[in-house]
C-alpha cells in the first residue's frame, strides 16, 4: 500500500510537470475512444444525478399536483409552516450536536486504545455497528430506549443507579386511614391534625392500602410504644385485619407495624427532626424542645418509584436519537482518527515528553493540532451525512412524536410519499438540503483540486 | 489522492498499534516508581473506561438477540436480562415462525434480488469509467472527475420525486429493476470516485510496457487494470453490497409490496413495536447477521472503502 502510494504521488505530477515531452511518445487510444468507457457512467449519471436536480428545481415551482405555476410559494411555505420549521429546527440542532459528538468519541476512543493491547477487539466492537443497517440500529434503540424500567434497558440501568442512592418509596400505595385525625398534605405528606408537645401520650398513626405481601419482610406486629416524657412517640401500623373483625383507629392483635416510614416533627413549617419506624412501627422523638409540633409522615414514604426517563417523549426523542447515532457512527471517526493518530511523527511526542509535558498537555498541544486536518474531514463528513438524516429518526422516533423529531430529509418523504401527497413542496425539501451540502461539495472539491 | 492516504495507515494500523507499546517502553526516558505507580493507574483506569464503554457497545445488539430469542409474552412481560436468572426463556419459537412467514421469506430473496445484481453492474461500469479518467486522455477530463467529486454528496433526496415519475412513465414503479437501477444510478459517483483513485495510482510504465506490447485497450484493462485494482474492487463490491443490504429510504419509495426487502418489510412492522417485536426482534437480527459477517470477514477491505468515502 505504501509503495503504491508514492508511486501515485509521483505519477499524478509528472505528466504536469512535463507535458509536452510525454504526450508527445504517448501510447493509446484516441480521445474518442473514452466514451466507450464511460459511456455508461454518463447515461446513469446523467439520468439519477443531473437531471433528477434540474427537474426537482423546476419541479418545486408548481404547486401540489403540478398544474399551477406558484414561484416561490413553496419555498417561503417552508420557513412558515410550523411542521416544516420543527424540521428545519432539529436539523439545525443535528448537524451541530451529531458531528461535534461523534467526532469527540472518535478521537477519544482513538487516543485511549493508541496503546493497549487489545485495542482491536475493542475497535471491532465499536465499529461493528457501521455495518448494520439503520433499520436495524433503530429497532435495537427502540428496545433499549423502551419505558417501562421492567423492559427497556436504558432506564433499568437508570432506575437502578438512582434506587442506589435514593431509596425508593416503601409504600407508594399507603394512605391514611379516614377519619382517625390524619389529614393529607398537598406536598403529599400524612399529618396529624392535631399539635402535640413532649410527654404527650402515645400517637397513633394507621394506614391501609397496603396489601400484605407489600410489607418488608422484617415487619412485625404492631405495639403501642411506652409514652416518654421529654419525648414524642408512636405507632405507625397497618390498620388492616383480614376478614374485617379489626376496629378502625385501634391496633388489632394481628396488625403489622409499617417498618423503615419517615416520621417529621415539624415546628414552624420547618423539619426539626426526623426518625424511622422500627420493624414493629414505632418511633420515638427523643429530646425535643418544649412546645407544640406537627407531627408527620414524608412525603417521601408514598412517592411513586422512580421509573426513568422518558427517552421517546417529544422532548427527548431528538437526543435520544442523536445517542443512537453516535453508537452507530462513532467507530467511524474512532478508526479514521485512529489512521491520522498513527501517521503522526512519534518524535514530536517523544520531544515533548521529554520537556516535561504531561499527557494532558501533549494530547492538547501536540496530538489535536496535529490531528486537525483528519478531524476537520472526519466534521464534515459526518454533516453531511448528518444533514440528510432520515431512517434513524424514522425507525425509532415513535409515531405519535414523529412530528417532534421530524427532520428535513424526513418531512421531504412525508410530504411527497408519506401521505402528503405534495411534490411541489417535497421538490422544494429537496432542492433546500442540495443548497445546504453545496459548502460541503466546494470544501470536498477545493480540498482535491489542492491536493491534486 | 488524500483518500488512500488516509485508507493506506488503517491497513497497516494494527501492527504499529501492536509493537507501539514495546517501542514506547525502550525509547521512555527512565522513571522514577512514583511515575510508575502512577502510570500503572492511569493505564488501569484507561482499561477500565473502555471495557465499560465497550459493553455499552456490545448490549444493544445482545438485548436484540436475546429478545428474539424470547416469547413475546416474555418480552413484554420482562426485560431480557432476566434469560440470565431464567434461562429456560429461550425459545427458537420467533425464528420458525418467520421463517414460515412467506412474505418475509420472499422479503429476504427481495433483498438478494436487489443487492446483487446492482452491485455487480456498478462495480462493471464504474471500473470502466474510472479506468478511462486515470488513464485515458480526453478533453474535459480533469472537469468531469471533479463533477463526479461534486456527486459525491449530492442527497439521495433530490432524485426521489423525479425517478418516481421516470419509472412511472417506464412502467418499472415498483419494479426490482427500479429499485436495482436507482442504486446503480446513486451510488456510482463514490464507485467511480474510489477506483478512479486507485487506479492512478497504478505504475504508468505497467500501462505503457501493456500498451506497447500492442495490446488494446480492453485487454490493457483486463490484464492490467482488474488485477491490480482487485484490493479497491474489493473495497468497493463490500461496501455497495452493504449499502445496498441496508437500504431502507429507496425501498420505501420504488419497491412494491411483492418486491419489497426485508428492510420495507421489518419497518411496515414497526407501527406496532410492541406487539409486532417478535417477528421486529427476530427479523431485524436476521437482516444484520449477512452484513455482520461480511463485515468480519472483509474486515480490512471495508474499512478501506468506508475511509475512501470520507466526505461522501
């Protein structure tokens, strides 16, 4: 390969270089013979590239059906319509987000396998879904990004991290027994509805709504807690007997304490202190001050269970999607990076470690600005392709938030094929994402001219 | 000549990736074991972040897997983690059903009927054009390479509407051939773009010894060009026979019902995830599995083309 490669450099200047002396002894045919070779290029180009844009062009200033000339109506209509501009809007927010992410990790991942060991089976594992079809990636996402904690494993991990540190509600489902003088708070806390103070005889808070195999383990039957005199204590239970022999506001014989409840003291709209039932319900506030206090269950005991994110939802879906993405994409840059990485001089590395550099300072200084070049490729690469986005949103963008995550190339199929029915304004997509690669094509051309 | 610049280090990568390590232990000045233990760390941390980075590569498409190895009540009953706990979950059950399904069965020949043949036409008719601008003299030469460098990143979008109407006119809507045709049609700036680079970069003086032996053209091409040019053939067959494999957004405008791939087949499924994620799950493994193993076994060759195509 490298052998080839030079050879290729010299050859593509030499004839430059001294045209006359080899045109002059050149063999081979004469000019007219080409079209024979490329004759068949030429019909399929000229039929799917050139003449596709003019006729979109023209195409876009008619109307609907085709039958009216309408000018530039359809193109204004783009930039008013609400649907057309929630397109217009996300692309914007792709192109700028999709590359720039994707080319981190590729650089990121580049640099970090540089000089382990087993770099290429993590390259392999990276890079295997750039073969896989978009279809494909979007079915896999919409499995990954399904809501239901129990099923979609982006939001298992999620719950799971967030149950680790904050624990979920115990009794989601509890609620005060009617009319025993507990009332609900609209904060979602249980309050007695009467103050106390220290020495005041033992509380009685009971619950029900809670069925009996909801109950932690460790519950047992509830007991009437000992009234202290500097303190506040009480009972939390479940008052409940099956059968319905059990009297309500009274701790029956076989009534289970609520273990692990948050009980409040609350004096001035303020938490002064904070206790946990035992396994048996009660609790005590040991060494309050004098005075009158509410006392209550947190809100916290009845919230519901943290069920994750909602990843497809109209205000997510578009990340979402743009981390699908960058799991598609990201092996991508990570090997084109990668080939820059290797093909830059080990000596400037080497020189500015041995200055003191710490690696930091050499990826920052040394390795990104002479990665530039491939980065800058690897960036416009990725926009384009970006900007013509279509069956990732497509596939896991779930219809009812279509609409939301729409995308330019998107509304173009659903405006000319997808139902709407309007080749006018899909001509006139199609014509406005031919304008927008059209910096990306003179950087492509400039860039060949130059190196050529 | 950039593109094979940038394909030629990825070839050779995983050697130098593989002797870097030694080279940077002899050439490192020598370190104190504070340097060293730190080091050690850093290198530990470094692992660690990429096994972590690397499972979360490898468990969307596990997830799929397993999913299409469980019942659909299974599946919407639980995640498909829980195969771990309960492995008696697994069934092959969603497998024979789609492989009894007819229409999906004959979605999959679709696909082969579509990806073949539109591979092979573009790899015939791109080598030759692509052989005619290295080598062949013509006025506007230089001029019509760089219009095929401009196609390069022209939208598929632009050519939807009035292909739909060309075909209609021709009576091939919803055609195979249609479908096969557009693929040829779009995808040939890149396959021209790729081999006209690689055959550039083939030795004049093989060329001129070919053509002084009194060899025409064709055979020139024949004997001299295809050979040597077998590495960027390579690239360019893998990558045209998965872009075309994967293809969804052409299918979806020029197939019909009875000449649809499996691709249009698995995404008229998806307005119902839930209930359809059986025949989903089952069928969308099943698509990437041919492209899956392409993939590893031409590893090289596809990275090749993909890294050729930058700025595509």
């Amino acid at each position: 390969m490298a052998n080839t490669d030079t050879a290729a450099q010299q050859d593509v200047t030499t004839p430059a270089g001294t045209p006359t002396a080899q045109r002059a002894g050149r063999l081979g045919p004469p000019a007219w013979f080409a079209l024979v070779f490329l004759l068949p290029a030429l019909v399929f180009l000229g039929a799917y590239m050139v003449y596709p844009i003019l006729f979109s062009v023209y195409r876009s200033l008619w109307d609907a059906s085709g039958t009216e000339f309408v000018g530039l109506a359809n193109y204004v209509e783009m930039f008013t319509d609400p649907s057309t501009f929630v397109a217009l809007r996300n692309n914007v927010i792709w192109v700028v987000v999709a590359p720039t992410v994707v080319t981190v990790a590729g650089l990121v991942f580049a640099v970090l396998t540089e000089r382990m060991r087993w770099a290429t089976a993590f390259k392999i594992v990276v890079f295997m879904p750039m073969a896989i079809s978009f279809l494909a990636s979007g079915v896999i996402f919409r499995l990954v990004y399904e809501q239901d904690p129990d099923r979609g494993v982006a939001n298992a991990v999620l719950t799971t991290v967030h149950d680790t540190f904050v624990p979920s509600a115990a009794f989601p489902t509890a609620r005060p027994r009617e009319g025993v003088g507990l009332t609900e708070e609209p904060n979602g806390a249980v309050a007695l509805s009467e103050q106390v103070s220290p020495g005041d005889g033992p509380l009685l808070l009971p619950m029900v709504g809670v069925a009996d195999d909801e109950l932690p383990a460790g519950a047992t039957t509830a007991e009437l807690p000992q009234s202290t005199a500097q303190g506040i204590s009480g009972v939390v239970w479940l008052d409940f007997t099956r059968g319905g022999t059990g009297r309500n506001g009274v701790i029956d014989t076989t009534e289970s304490g609520m273990p692990g409840m948050r009980v409040q003291a609350v004096r001035d709209d303020e938490v002064v202190a904070s206790v946990r039932t035992d396994d048996n319900g009660t609790f005590t506030f040991a060494g309050l001050q004098e005075g009158s206090y509410t006392v209550q269950l947190a809100a916290a005991n009845f919230t519901e269970p943290y069920q994750g994110v909602t990843w497809l939802g109209p205000t997510l879906v578009t990340p979402a999607i743009i981390g699908a993405y960058l799991w598609v994409w990201a092996g991508f840059a990570m090997v084109l990076v990668a080939a820059g990485l290797s093909s830059i001089p080990r000596e400037a590395l080497e020189a500015a470690r041995v200055d003191g550099a710490t690696e930091w300072q050499v990826f920052r200084r040394v390795t990104v600005p002479l990665l530039s070049p491939v980065l800058l490729v690897v960036f416009v690469t990725l926009m384009i392709y970006v900007l013509k986005i279509f069956d990732l949103v497509f596939i896991i963008a779930p219809g009812s938030v279509q609409a939301d995550a729409n995308v330019l190339a998107l509304e173009m199929w659903r405006v000319s094929f997808g139902g709407g029915n309007d080749q006018g304004m899909g001509s006139a997509l199609a014509v406005f994402l031919l304008v927008l690669v059209v910096p990306a094509m003179i950087f492509q051309v400039r860039r060949f001219r130059r190196e050529n | 000549m950039s593109t094979r610049e940038e394909a030629a280090p990825v070839q050779s990568h995983s050697p130098s990736a593989k002797t870097t390590p030694a080279a940077m232990g002899e050439g490192a000045p020598p370190r104190s074991v504070a340097a060293r233990i730190v080091g050690r760390i850093g290198s530990g941390l470094m692992q660690f972040a990429l096994i972590v980075i690397g499972v979360f590569w490898l468990v969307p498409t596990l997830g799929l897997f397993i999913a299409s190895l469980r019942s659909p009540a299974d599946n919407s009953a639980s995640g498909w983690w829980t195969v771990f706990t309960q492995p008696s979950q697994l069934t092959l059950r969603n497998y024979a059903q789609l492989l009894s399904n007819d229409s999906f069965v004959a979605s999959f020949w679709n696909t082969i009927a579509i990806t073949v043949p539109s591979t092979v036409i573009i790899v015939v008719i791109a080598s030759l054009a692509a052989y005619a601008l290295a080598w062949l003299e013509f006025p506007g030469r230089d001029w019509l390479f760089l219009a095929v460098v401009a196609m390069l990143v022209v939208p598929l979008q632009i050519a939807l509407i009035p292909i739909a109407r060309l075909y209609g006119s021709l009576g091939i809507f919803g055609s195979i051939t249609g479908v096969v045709l557009f693929h040829v049609g779009y995808g040939l700036p890149f396959a021209i773009f790729l081999l006209r680079n690689f055959f550039a970069a083939i030795p004049r003086d093989l060329l001129e010894a070919a053509r002084m032996d009194g060899g025409r053209e064709f055979t020139v091409f024949r004997r001299v060009i295809l050979p040597l040019g077998g590495p960027a053939i390579a690239s360019l067959t893998i990558f045209q026979f998965l872009w075309v494999w994967n293809d969804l957004l052409v299918a979806l405008v020029f197939a019909g019902a009875d000449t649809q791939p499996m691709t249009k087949a698995l995404q008229s499924q998806m307005r119902q995830f839930g209930a359809n994620i059986d025949v989903l799950a089952s069928g969308a493994f099943l698509s990437l599995v041919i492209p899956l193993l392409v993939f590893f076994a031409f590893q090289r060759y596809f990275v090749q083309g993909l890294t050729a195509g930058a700025v595509k």
